[in-house]
C-alpha cells in the first residue's frame, strides 16, 4: 500500500505489516532499543500475539515504513472498548508509533506519512481513536493529522512505598486475589463507576481476562475489592526488574480508601525488599490526590490526542464533551510497558 506519490520517489514504502515482515520488526526494535527506545517486542512471536489481526490472521494491526531492505518506522494500534460520558465506545489506542530518529531529516514528512494511516481506520470501523505521541515533534505532526488534543496523562513514581510496612485497622473492605474476571459482576461495576470517571479505557471483560488474566507472556497479579459483597474495586499489578508496576486500577471513589488497601495488598505477592520503584498511570484527580498523600511524584507526563470525528460514531455531543472534566478522565490498564 503505497499510498503518497511524495515517497514514491524517495524509495519508502507505506504497507500493513504481516507475519512476513516479522524479522525485519524484530531487527528495527533492537536497533530503536540501542536509542533507549522501547517501542515494540524484540520477540516475533510476542509481536505477532500482540499485534495479530483476528479477521485476517496473515496481516498485523501494524503500519510499516520500508526503506530499501529495513523499516524505519512504525505505527500500531491496540482496541479496547470502554465509556465516555456513560456511553459505550470501541476505540483503538495508535500504539508504537516512532520513526527512527535517523531518519526524521531525511525524511521529514515520514510521521505525517504514519498519522494518515489511521485514517483509513477510523472511517471504516467506526472507532474512537486515541494516541500518545513518543515525544513532541511526533504530537506536532499528528495534530495535522488532524487529532486533537484529548488530555494529559501522569506517570506517578514512589521508591518507598514497596518497603512500606503498613498497619491497616480492621476494614469492612476485604481484598481477594482472582484468577479471572466474573462478566456480571465486572460489567456491573464499570456501569455504576462510570459516573466518577467520564473516560474509562477498558471496561469489557473479555478483554480484561485476554489481557491480565490469560496472557501467555505476562504473569499479573490481579485483586478485588468488595466490601458487603459489592465489588468497589480492582487492581492489577507486575513486577519487571526492581519496579512493581500498577498496571491497572479502578476503584468505586465513593470508597477511597480502597485505593490503598488495594495498593499495599498487591506489594505482598512481590518481594519488596529488593524493588526500586513503585510506578502507576493516571489523568484522574481523585487518584492523583491520593498518590500525592502516599509520597508519590509525578515522574513523567505526555499528550493524548484523539480524532474528534470519532466523536459522531457514537452520537456523544461535541458540545458535552469539551466542556467535560478532564480530571475525571481515567486511562485505566494504561502503563507504558505495555504500549
């Protein structure tokens, strides 16, 4: 698919990835990884799992700049379906998406080039479209895109807290580990919190399950919050090398305290005494507010932006959704490892 006649003669090619492709993905992410960019698996078949097309099993929900022999850039993305302003939505997250800063002089239209393909996407499917660009020349040239700015998002670092040792008094909210998601019950929750986060990134649980509870690559684990058998909250969380990442958390705020309970509980499954930092993503205030009283500092922040076409899909009023509250907006299953 080459689809710009301005790259035509400058020898790059714009295609959907496929299971052929594979090698060269494998060779471009430890050549980005040598940069200190990681943006894709250095696996293929972690690559493949995660970016396979269900309706067309040779294909990748991958975008691919080819130039000679190697790809110099790549643009995927990742569905969800989750809620915004109480309304059902199906989305994508653009995921990975870089072009090899080597490159971005030679070929300077390149990122504009891989924000085109969502596009054709969008339009088709019918989706709501989310991006976090890598860095800002890439937001600059996604906004022409033409995506707009949709919200900030916060990554929230604390290196004491796994070390932390805390007296919990006797609490009417009892934390249970699970080894998958109940559909009733989860649906359920996501319908009565959603009046406490106007954006809610992945409330299905299927998609919960494939994600946490049956990853093949990853071992998460996942614990509830329920307190006079209503479910008020879960969390999921993942040790990589000396940091415990909260991979996922949402919790019913008319139960604060929850929060956490869920937090320190989940640190118990880890060994503490050798982990470095404790680290979780979130736009919500009320999350924030209570990161801050634990010790937690904001270590690092970056755009989102979204198709406001996408908007019209699902009948949600453009009106209604500028004037919402964006701290109310929760990425939630939103960790930078993952994407």
């Amino acid at each position: 698919m080459n689809s710009n006649k301005e790259f035509d003669s400058s020898g790059i090619d714009l295609a959907r990835a496929n299971k052929n492709d594979l090698k060269l993905l494998v060779a471009f992410s430890k050549r980005m990884r040598r940069q200190n960019i990681k943006i894709l698996p250095v696996d293929g078949t972690e690559i493949f799992e995660k970016y396979r097309d269900y309706d067309n099993i040779d294909e990748l929900n991958l975008f691919i700049l080819k130039y000679g022999k190697s790809i110099i850039g790549c643009a995927g993305y990742l569905s969800f379906n989750g809620l915004l302003g109480g309304k059902k939505i199906s989305g994508i997250v653009a995921s990975s998406g870089i072009v090899d800063p080597a490159y971005r002089k030679l070929f300077p239209t390149a990122t504009v080039l891989l924000g085109r393909s969502y596009k054709t996407i969008v339009f088709r499917r019918k989706l709501f479209t989310l991006f976090f660009p890598f860095d800002e020349e890439m937001s600059l040239a996604y906004k022409k895109r033409p995506f707009e700015h949709f919200a900030h998002i916060y990554q929230f670092t604390n290196p004491f807290i796994a070390k932390i040792k805390p007296t919990v008094k006797s609490s009417l909210i009892e934390i249970k580990k699970i080894n998958c998601f109940d559909k009733k019950e989860t649906n359920a929750f996501f319908k009565r919190v959603s009046a406490q986060h106007y954006f809610l990134m992945h409330t299905d649980s299927d998609f919960l399950n494939w994600k946490y509870a049956n990853n093949p690559y990853r071992r998460f684990t996942i614990l509830t919050a329920v307190t006079q058998a209503k479910f008020v909250g879960y969390i999921v969380a993942e040790r990589i090398g000396t940091d415990i990442y909260i991979v996922d958390m949402v919790v019913d705020l008319d139960y604060p305290s929850a929060t956490l309970r869920l937090m320190f509980k989940s640190f118990s499954y880890f060994d503490t005494e050798t982990a470095v930092n404790t680290i979780f993503c979130t736009a919500h205030k009320s999350y924030i507010d209570i990161l801050k009283k634990a010790g937690f500092f904001c270590s690092w922040k970056r755009e989102c932006l979204f198709f406001p076409g996408g908007l019209d899909f699902f009948k949600i009023s453009k009106d209604s959704f500028y004037s919402s509250n964006k701290g109310s907006y929760h990425f939630n299953g939103f960790a930078r490892h993952l994407y």
